[in-house]
C-alpha cells in the first residue's frame, strides 16, 4: 500500500485526498515508533539531518538547479511544458498570440516591442514587421540595469540594432522607430519611452 502510494506520489496523478492519507499514516507510523509530533518539533536542524541519515554540510555544498536547467545539463531536453512560452491552453498559444497582434498592421499605432537583452533573439517576434505595417516601432530592451557600467547607453543601442538587422527585421527603420534601453525593475528609461511613444502617437 505504502509502495502504491509512493509510486502515485512520483506520478501526475496525487490528487489532495492521496495527500491527506499520506499524511494520515505517517502520523500512524510515528505513533507506532514512539514518536510524537512534538519531540520532532522541538529538534534542532542538526539533530532533524542526523535523524534522517542526511549530511547538511554535504547537502549544503550541492548545487541547485530548477527542473528544466537539470534536464538540459544532463540529457540535453527540456519537458515541453518547461519550455518558455508552452501552454495547454489554446487560446494562449504563441500561434494564437500572434493572430491576435496581425489586425494592428491595418490601424494606426504605435508598436512597443518588449525583449530582453539577456535573450534576444528569444524574444523578438520573427513577425514583427508583418505585424506593424507601416507602423513605428519602438523596441523597449529590458533588463538595461544588468549591463555592465562600462558599457555605455549607445553602445548597447548600437548593438540591439545590429541584431535586429542580423535577424531580417527591418520595421524599426520606419519614420518614428526607435531603440529604447528600459529596466522594468528599476524604471529606468521607461518615461522617455512613453515619451516618445505619445509624440509619435500624436
């Protein structure tokens, strides 16, 4: 029974109820052994580890990596739903997202592109002169705050530039575009932006 469960545990199929019976019988088993909930409270880290058979200092010098990081260092795949940008839900696919942006070639707007300079070419859209038209676009490079501070505000522009023109996207060039380096956390160069959005939408 306890083997079932276990292997239930370690499967997608735990369901609240399978919890709550684990819990039950663990209490069970502690009241078996002698144990109570209380004496287990009362023990210090060290005593908890040692009572469980583990080394804290060993445990402590292990490196600790989230699930997808692990599947990609050691098998060299990533879950499909780990993947950045992978849902279930129809309505949210990436293909449905850009659907949804296509109708803003045939109105006036204003485009503001959101990356992130630490995964470019991750985060531009491949359609995003299909999607704005004839229409400015201001490309908002997030995470600026991380950049090195010998790296100088032009440079990094210059740079953004670059890669835009490396991978084919040319809608930055329309009357209007522009590259902006933004931080979300910090709110650096998030006012000038908006700025310069609203002048160009007037």
């Amino acid at each position: 029974e306890a083997q079932k469960l276990q292997e239930k545990a370690e499967s997608a199929e735990w369901t609240p109820e399978d919890e709550v019976e684990w819990l039950l019988r663990q209490g069970e088993s502690s009241e078996e052994s002698g144990e109570s909930v209380d004496s287990l409270v009362n023990l210090s880290a060290d005593e908890m580890a040692e009572k469980m058979g583990l080394d804290i200092e060993l445990l402590s010098r292990k490196k600790v990596l989230c699930k997808r990081c692990h599947g990609l260092q050691n098998f060299g795949t990533v879950e499909q739903k780990l993947r950045p940008g992978w849902t279930d839900e129809p309505t949210l696919s990436q293909e449905q997202f850009r659907k949804l942006l296509l109708p803003l070639k045939e109105k006036k707007a204003v485009i503001l592109a959101l990356v992130d300079l630490f995964d470019f070419s991750g985060s531009v859209l491949p359609e995003l002169d299909e999607i704005a038209g004839d229409n400015p676009v201001i490309l908002a490079a997030n995470k600026a705050d991380l950049l090195p501070s010998q790296m100088g505000q032009n440079r990094a522009e210059n740079w953004v530039r670059r890669e835009l023109e490396y991978m084919d996207v040319k809608s930055i060039a329309n009357i209007g575009g522009a590259v902006r380096l933004v931080s979300c956390k910090t709110g650096f160069g998030v006012s000038t932006m908006m700025e310069k959005a609203k002048s160009l939408a007037e």
